[in-house]
C-alpha cells in the first residue's frame, strides 16, 4: 500500500518536476539541477546511518515519518513555488525518505518466507511501475487543464497519507482469522 501511494506522488512528481521548476518558478536550469541534486547527496550521507535508526527506532516509525515528512515539504512547495523551498524541500527530504525507501524494502522481504521474496518483491515492483505510469499520465492530463500546483498538492497529500496509512495498520498489528474453530 505504502509503495502503491509512493508510485502515484512519484508519478505526478516526475511529470510535473520540469513544469514546475522551469515554467511555473522560472528556476534556471542549474537551480533546478542543484535541487534535483539535493536530494540525492542527503539520501547518500544518510545512508550509513540506516542500520541505526532502524536499530533505534525500528522499521514502522521510520518508514510512516520518512514518506509523511517528504509529503509534507512537497505540501510547502505547493504553497510556495520558490527555489528556496524546493531546495529545502527537496534536501530536507532526501534523508526520511531513503531511510523510509530502505526499511520499508528490508521489512517487505523480512515479512516473506525466503521462497517467496523475489515474487513478493516483484509483485509489489510491478504493481509500483504500473501506478506510477498511471500517474505520471494522468498528472500530465490535470496539470494541463487545473495547474501544475494543484496536482503537486494532490501527490503531497497522497505521500503524506500514505506514511499516516502505513502507521495506523501497522499498529493494529496482525488480525487474526474469524470463523469457527
């Protein structure tokens, strides 16, 4: 569920990322590479720390506050379209959300029997492409007829739902079966 919602905001994002940064906030192009850059150089500092932070923290904290936290700086730069805030949105974001990405990934295969984790994988993989090529062609559609900044509030509210979703059915825990016996 949480990768499915991730594909829709990747989708719409990578769609509406030139748009919005080269036609609706009139960055440069070396301000819109220096925050598409950003994000990667935090999500590479981080990334030695993940054992940590999952060893602290454990694997549903994380990954529900990485995915609400990148939702929550892309909700920012809806409201303000500026390179500033794409900048800080897009730094500021690079660290949730990769140690998110990886703990989600390692408890998805941790919670599958070993025979079964490349299907698990894949299956979720393709499920991801699908609703990001879904999005991605649907968010080019909206942002043509409402606005690119609407349909990033619509990817920012579905990302930042998503780590909201993640965090209440993982505390539920696991249900068991109903019926007789």
């Amino acid at each position: 569920m949480l990768q499915a919602l991730d594909a829709i905001k990747e989708g719409a994002l990578s769609t509406i990322y030139p748009v919005l940064m080269l036609g609706v906030i009139l960055a440069s192009p070396s301000q819109m590479g220096l925050v598409n850059s950003s994000f990667a150089v935090t999500a590479v500092l981080v990334a030695p720390f993940i054992p940590v932070v999952i060893r602290k923290r454990g694997y549903t904290t994380p990954i529900a506050l990485g995915a609400a936290v990148s939702g929550i700086g892309l909700a920012l730069l809806a409201i303000w379209p500026s390179v500033e805030i794409a900048f800080a949105t897009f730094l500021l974001g690079g660290a949730p959300f990769t140690i998110s990405w990886v703990a989600s990934n390692t408890l998805l295969v941790m919670s599958v029997p070993e025979q079964h984790r490349a299907r698990a994988v894949g299956t979720t993989g393709n499920i991801y492409a699908v609703a990001m090529l879904s999005s991605a062609g649907i968010s080019g559609v909206l942002a043509d007829a409402v606005g690119v900044l609407p349909v990033l509030a619509a990817a920012a509210a579905t990302q930042t739902i998503a780590g909201a979703l993640f965090l209440a059915m993982s505390r539920r825990g696991p249900r068991r079966p109903s019926g007789g016996g």
